[in-house]
C-alpha cells in the first residue's frame, strides 16, 4: 500500500492553517462593528452588510472554489485565491467610504473561500472513513483556536490601534498562508482542466445535489455549523448594545462560544480511544437540542445577560464539535472523484445556512428575539436532517451491498 503524499501530521497543520482563514477573518472583524458604526457616521443596519457581503462572497465563491481546486490542483488554487484575499484585506485597511469597505469584504470573502474547500479535500483524497473523520477532528481542535482567541484578540487590537490594524493582520495572515501553500502544500491529485468546462461542472453539482445521503449529511452540518455563522452577525449586537458589554469584554465571552467547541473537539478525541466517531453524532446532537431550546427560552425568562445567552450557546457548540467529523466524512463518502466540488458545496451550504440566518435576524427588531429565534431553529433543523440521513444512508448502503452481491454471483453455464 503506498503512503499518502503528505503524512497525518502535516496534512492536519495545513489542513488547519487554510480552513482558519475564513472564521479568523470575520472572527477578528466582529469586535469592530460598533465601532465603525461611528467611523463612518452611518448605521448597524449598514455595517451589518459589510458582514453579509463578506459571506456572500464567501458563499457564493465556494462553488468555483470547487472546480478550481479540481481542475488546477489544490496547490495553484490555493494560491490564486489567497492573492485575491490579500488584495480585498489591503483594500480594506485603505477603504475611505463604508462602500469601498462593503466591496472589500466582498472580496476578502472570495478570496477565503478556497480555504474551507482545499482543507476538506486534501484529508478526503488521503484519508477515508473512520480515519479520515478522525483526521477532521485533529483539525478542528487547531482550528477552533481561530474563533476561540479572534475575538479577543481584534478586540484588543482595535483598542491599542484602531479598527485598520485588524485589516492588517489579515494582509500579514494572508502572505502566511500564500507561503505555506508555495513551500508546504503537495499536490494531492493530478490536475484535470476539463473540470472546468461549464458542463462538467453542472453534471457534477447536480450529481451532489441529487444524492440524498450527501445532501442530508450536508444539511445537518449547514444548520449546525451555520448557527456560528448566524450568530457572528446578532451576537454583537446582542451582548454590546443589549447586555452592555465593551468591544474587548465581548470578544472575550466568544470563548464560551468557540472556547466550548474547541473544548468539545478535545474530549471527542479523548473518546475516540474507545468509540467510533459515528457513535458520537447522536450525544452531539442531544446537546444540540439542549442548548437550543434554552436559548429560546432562558432570555425571556431570566433576563437577557451574558449567561441567558452564552451558556446555551456554549451546550450547542460543544454538540456541534461531535458531529462535525463525521459527517463531513459521511457526506463525502460517494465522492472521492469531486471531493473538492463536494467540499464547495457542503461549505456553500454552511455560509449559505448562516447568511440565511442572520438575514433573516436582521428583520428582528430586537436582537434578543433575533437570536432566540433564529439559532434555535437552525439547530432543531440540524436534528431533523439527521433522521433523514440516516434513512438515505442506510438505503445506500443496502443498495451498494446488492450491487457487490451481484457482481460475485457467477454466469450460468451454457
């Protein structure tokens, strides 16, 4: 059996770096918001936008992510799309208007989208299954140190410096990150241009879409993880202008946010020691459910404060970091051959989940109902998908044992 281009070590720190860049860039970013409220003499419903433009961008962009890391390799477009980052981040720091900064984010969004899509494809063309999940789990442990320590740290950065130093740690981050896919990063495939014929790329998007074990699995991770997403756009607002907390204290009650998921990821790894990662999705999604339903309900009943919000927040997250491996493998699974167009869209759908969210919890006029209402929604929705999975799955698999069946059946003799 020949070894993986790149070993498990290596493949999870890279792994790692490239998915961080799209949760450190917003998660550094959501201190600032209040702030450039006044910066640029506008409105929250404004600077929300800058927020929405930058997961549309990150999104939308995911879907020619895909084909690009497909086509090109995970290599060249690593780097393509990370100088399209740089150029956003750098129009950032210099944007003189909220508009040229709407357009930046826009950009920066595009640009970061290859992260999420090249991280996921390189552990499914190296890794598969139970080991490959695993591997997701490594990776998630690093990476929730992005969300977990962003907050904090553009929060205190603004404070010494200004909202322009977050930018600019975004330009420094995006030349790391440039550097490691020229001097790190193997290629994983060989490079297949016809990928990128328009055709090719909807005969494969449909072949996702109409399978029902990858779309169900993506769902179940579109709502979970979209509830972070969603709540970088309410949580802001939420806890600085509801609960009254300052940029820097708000950046540091994340922790209960991706300090949980982080927390969570560990002791999944501490569990896979004796049980599967497939045994972990169901306790996952019980804590789901659980923090759900008191984030409906514990700002109503006991006040909105930092622990009616965050603590039921924390529940989910640590929920969510159960799940997440294994169903990103699971969804994967019947794609080896588009793992990178695969990865697009369950990521698609992820910023998708989250976009829909915090735009439908900008209707709100009060963000305490916003969030919950929104968030809790999503994570019952996630639970839901699950039942669904499980149905497809198990239909599949039943259908690939009777195809293998039939191959070993020997012809009648003449």
């Amino acid at each position: 059996m020949t070894a993986p281009i790149m070993g498990v070590g290596r493949t999870a720190l890279i792994a790692t770096i490239l998915v961080s860049v799209g949760p450190l860039s917003m998660a550094l970013y959501t201190p600032a918001m209040p702030m450039l409220v006044e910066a640029f003499d506008t409105t929250h419903s404004v600077i929300k936008i800058t927020l929405t433009a930058y997961f549309a961008g990150f999104a939308l962009s995911q879907l020619a992510a895909g084909p690009f890391a497909d086509a090109l390799g995970r290599r060249r477009s690593t780097i393509i799309f990370i100088g399209v980052y740089i150029l956003g981040s750098l129009a950032a720091v210099l944007a003189p208007t909220v508009e040229i900064l709407i357009v930046a984010r826009l950009v920066q969004g595009v640009g970061a989208a290859i992260g999420i899509t090249v991280s996921r494809a390189i552990i499914r063309d190296l890794y598969t299954g139970e080991r490959g999940a695993r591997l997701f789990n490594l990776v998630a442990i690093a990476m929730a140190s992005a969300p977990a320590f962003g907050p904090a740290i553009g929060g205190v950065t603004m404070r010494i410096a200004g909202w322009h130093a977050i930018f600019v740690l975004m330009v420094m981050f995006g030349f790391f990150i440039g550097g490691i896919a020229i001097f790190a990063l193997r290629e994983t495939i060989v490079p297949d241009v016809s990928r990128l014929r328009p055709l090719n790329i909807l005969r494969a998007y449909k072949a996702l879409a109409a399978n029902a074990e990858f779309l169900t699995a993506s769902i179940v991770i579109a709502s979970a993880t979209g509830m972070f997403y969603a709540q970088a756009t309410l949580l802001p607002f939420v806890m600085m202008d509801a609960v009254g907390l300052t940029p820097t204290e708000f950046g540091f009650s994340m922790l209960f946010q991706s300090g949980t998921f982080m927390f969570g990821s560990l002791t999944m790894r501490l569990l896979l020691r004796w049980w599967t990662p497939s045994r972990l999705v169901v306790p996952g999604l019980c804590l789901i459910v659980a923090g759900s339903i008191g984030l409906a309900t514990a700002p109503h009943l006991l006040g909105a404060s930092l622990l009616t919000v965050m603590l039921p927040v924390a529940v989910s997250a640590f929920g969510v970091a159960y799940i997440l491996p294994y169903m990103l493998m699971a969804g994967m699974r019947p794609f080896p051959h588009i793992a990178g167009q695969a990865a697009a869209l369950t990521g698609f759908m992820q910023m998708g989940a989250g976009l829909l969210g915090g735009t439908i919890g900008a209707f709100f006029a009060d963000p305490i109902w916003a969030i919950s209402a929104v968030i809790p929604a999503m994570g019952l929705m996630s639970a839901a998908a699950f039942v669904l999975y499980r149905r497809a799955s198990d239909k599949a698999q039943r259908l690939e044992a009777d195809m293998q069946a039939a191959q070993v059946i020997p012809a009648p003799a003449e």
